[in-house]
C-alpha cells in the first residue's frame, strides 16, 4: 500500500507552510519561552484559517476535511514549533460531533482544552471550555487553570478544576477512546515536522562546520548519527500517514496505528533532538541556538496523551491479539 502523499495533499502541505511561516517560528518560541509574547500563530488566527478545523464538517462551519488533511497541516506545524496544539482541535471535532458547540469551536466562539485523567492539560491556558471524562460520561464545562511552569511554552500546559458541568453523551467510552486516538495521531504527525526540521540543522551544520580541514559531517561518526536519526525519522512517516489513513479509512486498524505513532514519536523526536545537540558541539548545549527548543518540546511530547512506554505496550498486546 502506498503510504506517500499526493499531489493535493502537498499542496495543502505548502498552503499551510506559507500561513505558519508568516508568525510560527523557533524564534517566536524562544520569545513566548522568555515571556515577551503569546505562543504563535495563536488560537484565533489558527481557527480563522480554516486549518484548525479542517475535520470539523462542512455543516457547523468548518472544513469537512479528513484526518491526514489535518495531519499533513500538523506536521509543518511542528516544523516551525508553532502553537496552539492541532490535537487539541482534533479530539474536541470528534468528541463534540453533533453538538452545537462544534459550530462554535469553527466559528472561534468557544476555546477547548481536553482534560484527561491524568497530568496537565494541553492548551489549557486561553481554553474557557473544557471536557473531560466522568464515569464513562463526556461532559462539557467551564474551568479554572492554573498555568504550569513552561517547558514548552507553545504547549499552553495547565492545571485545571472543572466548575459546573454537563453531561454531553452518558456512555462515551468508545467515543472517548477514538477522540484519543485521532489526536495521538495528530500529536505524531507534529512530532514528525518537528523531527525532520531539527535532523535538517543537524545536517546543514555538519556540512557548513570544518574540523581538520574537513567537514565534520565527511566524519563517519557524525554521518552514523545523522543516518540513524534520518531512518527514525522516516519510519515515523510512514506510521503517521497510516494511522491518519486508517482514521479515516479503516477504524479496526486505528489502535494499533495511532499507538505506534505515538510511541515512534516521542522516541524518534527526542533522540533527533539530542543528536543534533551533540553535532553542534559547544554551541549546541547553549540557550542561543534553537536546538534546545526543539528538546524542550521532544521532552513535553513524550508524556502528552500518555507516554512512550505506555503506548510501546499498547502496541505489544494489540499485535499479539492479532
């Protein structure tokens, strides 16, 4: 099965890489980490573009697009470590269907955040909307957050205590369940742009910095590096589009796709990230060059919509099922 994107798709991959470009950046991160500005692009300019909620549907106002549209769009988003998080947009299209307050999230009206069981909440700071799980219920109400100390500040991380809630769907178990797993997806697919945006600094430094007399990427120690990074990396694209093809196309292929993307991320992410720390050397282990951010974010990752041994063990027991 080919696993590659069409032309459509890359199209919409430079739409969407023209539009974060002109706000998203690492040095818009490294400002938002500093305490000078809000995370870029931010939620309304996101929404207003149409690319937050390509999978909202066409009649509450958004794109009716698929999930590997909107995965296509999250991975130039992780790319330029540009903020809010997609996923959070992702799992509230899902989890709100049918609900009026879709069309509101389309229409930049109402600000969600999704709270899990467990851990901070991401995008919680500037959410006024959030759902949560309660005994096997889905329910919808407002809350107080309580801002973590950022890691990532892109990452809008928090803690949050619900007010007065409603219940939305009593039995939402398997509703819940799917909502995770699009945004383990989604998650991916920007841990992916990301991945591949920082194995490209490492490779444009290795052949711009000379040792000996040599570039130091003609070294094979260095080359080995950069390779084994550049295979992680696109092994976790071929997960990515599977598990946003299989969301859209084949629901019984979905936990086992979306678990594995989510564990290669976090790993692959991370040891992107610590390699090209250690190509750039002495500079590389400073908070001048833009490497520490994209660790900054493979740390957050990791832990967001449960951890890479969690999810390394999910994939474990669902193929041996199989």
């Amino acid at each position: 099965m080919n696993f590659d994107l069409d032309q459509e798709h890359l199209d919409l991959a430079a739409a969407a890489r023209d539009f974060l470009s002109a706000s998203a950046s690492p040095a818009a991160a490294r400002k938002a980490l500093e305490g000078g500005t809000g995370v870029r692009p931010g939620r309304a300019e996101l929404v207003k573009s149409g690319f937050a909620t390509i999978t909202v549907p066409e009649r509450e106002g958004g794109g009716g697009g698929t999930v590997l549209d909107l995965a296509v769009v999250a991975e130039q988003a992780g790319r330029l470590l540009a903020g809010p998080s997609l996923v959070s947009f992702a799992r509230a299209a899902v989890l709100l269907d049918g609900d009026t307050r879709l069309a509101g999230l389309a229409a930049g009206e109402v600000s969600v955040a999704i709270v899990d069981d467990s851990g901070p909440v991401l995008d919680a700071v500037g959410a006024d909307t959030f759902l949560a799980p309660r005994d096997g219920a889905l329910v919808c109400g407002p809350g107080t957050v309580t801002a973590r100390e950022p890691i990532d500040p892109t990452r809008g991380l928090g803690d949050v205590a619900l007010g007065e809630t409603t219940v939305l769907v009593p039995d939402a178990a398997e509703l819940w369940r799917r909502g995770e797993r699009v945004g383990r997806t989604i998650l991916a697919a920007e841990g992916l742009g990301a991945a591949s945006r920082v194995l490209e600094l490492g490779v444009e430094y290795a052949k711009q910095r000379h040792a000996f007399g040599r570039a130091i990427g003609s070294y094979q120690a260095v080359k080995h590096m950069l390779v084994d990074v550049y295979v992680e990396v696109e092994q976790l694209r071929s997960l990515v589009w599977w598990a946003a093809w299989a969301a859209d196309h084949a629901p019984g292929e979905l936990p086992l796709a979306a678990a594995a993307a989510k564990a290669a991320a976090a790993t692959t992410l991370e040891h992107a990230a610590e390699t090209v720390v250690q190509v750039h050397g002495g500079i590389g282990f400073t908070w001048e060059h833009d490497a520490h951010l994209y660790w900054r974010r493979s740390k957050v990752d990791r832990f967001l919509l449960g951890d890479d041994v969690a999810a390394y063990d999910e994939v474990a027991r669902l193929a041996v099922a199989r």
